[in-house]
C-alpha cells in the first residue's frame, strides 16, 4: 500500500512538471517578448480598450463646409477661417423671428453653456433678414439671447450671399414669404462642423445620415452635445 501511494505520488510530480515544461515552451519566449518590447502590460482586452479609445468617431462627412465672410454683432469681420481648428454649429435665423427662433435661441444657449470656455467650439448664427438685422441690432439681440461666449458670432451681411451660403452651401431652406409668419421662412436646423471644415453628422436608427440635428427638439439638441463631444475630442 505505501508504495502504492508512493507511485501516485510520483506520477503526480511527472504530470505537474509535464506542465511546467510546456508552460515554459509555449508562454516564457512570449513574456520575454513583451518585456523586450515595452508592452508587458498589454493582453487582448487591454488591447481592446486602448484601441478602441484611440478609434475614430462614427459620424459621417457630408462634405466640406461653404466658405463665407460676414460681420458679427460687434462689427468684426467673421469668416469660415475663423473657426478653423474648432467645431462649431451653424444656424440660419432672424431676430424678429416670432415663431422658431426663441426656441432655437434658447437650445443654442444651452449647447453654448454646456461648452463654454472652451476655445475649441464655436456657434455662428447667421441672419436671414440683414436688412433689418444690423450689427446694433444683433447686438442687442445678442444680449437678450444670452451670448456670453467669444466665440458665438451672430452675422449679418448681404441677403442674396447669406441665401447662397444657406440654399447651396449648406442646402438648409431659407426663403422670403409674405404669408410665413414674420416675413420669412426657414427651417429649425443645425449644422455640425469639424475642426477640418467638414460637415458631420450621425446615422438614424435605419442607418441613414441625419444630414443635420433637429434645434427645435430636446432630442436633437441632445444629440448634437453628445456628437460635439466626440468631435471635440477628435
């Protein structure tokens, strides 16, 4: 009986050195590996998260942003180029806007302040109505929205230019109309630009392009904070 244990006893150190030695085979070349090379630390899900940090956004490029010079609020002279480097919003509005705009206004207040201080993101507010909408105009108008950001540029300029940037630059509506409310009409959208100049936007839940975020509604503005971050971050 003792040798009988003895026996298994044996069998047991053979069986676990088995192990050990084709342990040391197979993984100790692969350790020495990782330790030559700087990446020890590394394994497949480490691997995963780090690429997937690294991974770029999944928001598509429509294509590149009109070009375009106006004059802000505080009479300087604003063009695309000024917001190379930043992401930033486009809008297209009209001070005396009795329908749309107040909601636009105030979502644009709140995409500004979820931002704000930071120099990388921008908004530019363009006026349908220049005519009307002078610089002293936007000014005031400026102060009564909440622009508290440098880098929120409301502008006026010539009409059928700010109509070209709009209807062909952008391809979001905005025309005349005696019988729309206020004189004129446009749409509630907003645009998302990259640091690039790019035009961006997210897929629905078909997988088609949105083309651009709905500032009438809460869903959309929230979309358009989560997609500015990612931007951002770019």
């Amino acid at each position: 009986m003792p040798t009988e244990k003895f026996n298994m006893k044996n069998k047991s150190y053979i069986g676990l050195s088995f192990i050990v030695l084709i342990f040391g085979i197979i993984f100790i070349p692969k350790i020495v590996n990782r330790i030559q090379s700087n990446t020890v630390v590394q394994g497949d899900r480490i691997d995963a998260v780090s690429n997937h940090k690294n991974a770029e956004t999944d928001l598509l490029i429509l294509g590149k942003a009109p070009d375009f010079a106006l004059t802000d609020q505080n009479g300087t002279k604003v063009t695309n180029e000024t917001y190379q480097g930043k992401v930033y919003v486009v809008e297209f509005f009209f001070s005396t806007c009795p329908s749309i705009c107040p909601i636009m206004n105030r979502n644009m207040a709140e995409i500004q302040n979820k931002f704000f201080g930071n120099p990388n993101f921008g908004i530019a507010s363009i006026t349908i109505n220049p005519e009307y909408d002078t610089v002293e105009v936007l000014k005031e108008h400026a102060a009564q929205i909440g622009v508290k950001s440098s880098n929120w540029h409301l502008m006026t300029g010539d009409k059928e230019y700010i109509y070209n940037i709009s209807n062909k630059g952008f391809n979001i509506y905005t025309g005349e109309n005696g019988k729309a409310a206020g004189g004129f009409e446009h749409s509630g959208l907003f645009a998302l630009i990259d640091k690039e100049g790019n035009i961006r936007c997210r897929k629905d839940a078909h997988g088609n392009p949105i083309m651009y975020y709905d500032g009438l509604e809460k869903a959309g503005v929230k979309a358009i904070i989560e997609d500015i971050k990612k931007l951002l971050n770019e």
